[in-house]
C-alpha cells in the first residue's frame, strides 16, 4: 500500500509540474488596440498599480489580480511596445519602485489600484481564476514565449519616438 501512495504521489506531481509556482491565471484583456504613448502611458498605470498594490497596506490584491496586472503589462511591454527585458525594467519597473520612496505615494496612487483592474476588466480581463488552471498554464507560457520572442527580434537602434522605440 505504501509503495501505490508512493507511485500515486509521484505520478500527481510529475503530472502537474506547470502550477509549481502557485501563480492563478486569468482570462487577459484585448490590449492590441494600444501602441505609442496611449500604450506607454497605461504600462506606466499598470505597474504602478502592482506596485503599490505589492508594498502599500490597505491597497492588496488577491492572487488573480496580481495575475491580471502582471500579465496584462507583459502584454503591452512584450507585446504591444516590443520592449526588451531589460528597457521593460529600466524605464517601467524602476521608475515605479522608485515611488516608494516618496512621501504619499500609497495615498497618492492607491485608490488608483482598482481603476486599472476595472480597466482591464472592461478590456475582457477577468478577476477570476480560469477553470482549467493547467491548460491556461500551458497557453500562457506559449503566449509570453511568442511576445517575448517577437518583441527580441522587433529590438532596433531605430530612435525613440515617446519613452520606448514604439511608434
């Protein structure tokens, strides 16, 4: 008996290596209408709002919120503005770090925190967790590795027309 719990075990967590993480996914909104600066501008809004959502008490999230700003920021940075990993963090990721240290800032944008999410969610995104959490899984994964790869081969020495090469 021992041996079948063993080989029971074993067998769900090899099955189910995708969930590992503990990460919630959620049906992501349409952002493909966005380019240029409207799409800056809302990147901009959306990690904010996961930052100060991630280190301001009072403005918390749950999982499927985390999910659905971070994901739907990856969309615009990888997929919608073809920024590389690094330009991601430097000129988005920093920057809205760098708030934290400033006097007000949760106060400030907090309440900002769930216009983005009513955002999002009126662009088709969803607050709630999708049903079958392995094949979102597997579609997510395939989705970031095309934006990501896409947004590698879009890199140019093309000049800048707003805060990224966008145009």
């Amino acid at each position: 008996m021992k041996t079948f719990l063993a080989a029971a075990t074993a067998a769900l967590l090899l099955a189910t290596p995708a969930l590992a993480d503990g990460k919630i996914y959620v049906q992501l909104p349409d952002l493909s209408s966005y380019s240029g600066t409207d799409a800056e501008a809302f990147l901009t809004r959306i990690v904010t709002a996961n930052i100060v959502s991630s280190n301001c008490e009072g403005y918390g999230v749950t999982e499927e919120d985390w999910s659905l700003l971070t994901d739907s920021a990856d969309l615009l940075a990888y997929g919608q503005l073809k920024l590389s990993t690094d330009d991601y963090d430097d000129l988005y990721y920093k920057p809205a770090f760098d708030l934290l240290d400033e006097a007000n800032t949760c106060e400030a944008d907090g309440p900002g925190v769930e216009t983005v999410l009513g955002e999002l969610v009126d662009l088709g995104g969803s607050r709630e967790p999708l049903p079958d959490q392995e094949a979102a899984y597997t579609e997510w994964r395939a989705l970031m590795d095309k934006l990501e790869a896409d947004a590698d081969a879009a890199q140019t020495d093309a000049p800048a027309t707003g805060k990224t090469k966008s145009k």
